[in-house]
C-alpha cells in the first residue's frame, strides 16, 4: 500500500504522517539503530552483527517505513525455490511506534507487493516467541519451533502465511 498514491485517503491535500519507501545504504545507521532499541527485548544482542551482514550481503528487496519523516520501522523480503518461495525478513519497529499499526502497514505493504508479482506459491517467516503472536493474527500459522535457535531464550518460531485474517 503506497500512501502516496492519488486514490489514498490522505492524497487529497492532508499528507500522510507514514511514508514506506526502499531502504538505500544511507539508512543503515538508522535501521542498525532500530535493533539497539529492540535489544535485548526482541533481539539477541549478536543479531545486531547478523542485520549489519544481511544489510550489505543478502538484502533483496528491504524497506524503511518513515513516521513523521523519521525512520518508525524496517523489513524485507528474500525470495528462495526458484522464487516462488518469499521470506518476510527482519521485521523491526521502533519502540515508541509500537502498537499504532506501523508494523502491520509495513507487512501488508509487502504482501501485497508478492501478490502482484505473480509466482510466489509461499510466503514464510522466521521470527521469534516474542513477534509470532503478531504475525498469527495477520493470516500466519506455525509450522515449527526450535528452541534457543536465535540465542539463549530466543526460540524460532516458522511460520507460512495461509491469507488474511
């Protein structure tokens, strides 16, 4: 959902506060931040590390939601199977925008982007016993746990999105 379309309720003449857009290399201090802010509540602290690596190796297609013209939010998509297979990835949202929808409107923005592509068969997510319960209410069931996967305490929870709740 581009909010900054014409057909968006907030196009005619009232800007809308919330602003999703590609991530670019000028972000990264300000997404690497995100974590810090999540760590260690959401994150272990050695995922910093890993996010810093997916960032400059693995990205494929990655996001930054802006509120109010400041980085709110972040997450990507990585494609596997030939790509017909889309992983929702490293899904982050700055603590003090947390429980305004910021990070349902960022992942509905990209589910809809794979539905328009074509070809995606699945969409999954990796994420933990802190996050899953988010992603359950938004069209995700759990497929399997793995215990201290993340880290100490920070289970992995797989999860396949079935369709909207």
């Amino acid at each position: 959902m581009d909010t900054r379309t014409p057909n968006h309720p907030h196009a005619a003449g009232r800007p809308d506060p919330v602003v999703i857009r590609e991530y670019t290399p000028a972000d990264k201090a300000d997404v690497l931040r995100l974590i810090r802010l999540n760590t260690p509540a959401s994150f272990a602290p050695a995922e910093e590390a890993d996010l810093d690596e997916y960032l400059e190796h693995r990205r494929e297609l990655y996001y930054v939601l802006l509120a109010n013209g400041t980085i709110a939010g972040c997450g990507g998509i990585n494609f596997a199977d030939g790509g017909t297979t889309a992983k929702i990835s490293w899904d982050i949202v700055h603590p003090a925008w947390q429980g305004r929808s910021l990070g349902t409107r960022l992942l509905e923005y990209r589910i809809e982007k794979l539905e328009s592509l074509g070809g995606i068969r699945r969409i999954t997510v990796r994420t933990s016993r802190q996050a899953h319960r988010f992603y359950e209410k938004r069209g995700f069931v759990l497929r399997e746990v793995r215990r201290d996967y993340w880290a100490e305490g920070f289970d992995l929870y797989a999860m396949e999105y079935t369709g909207r709740r």
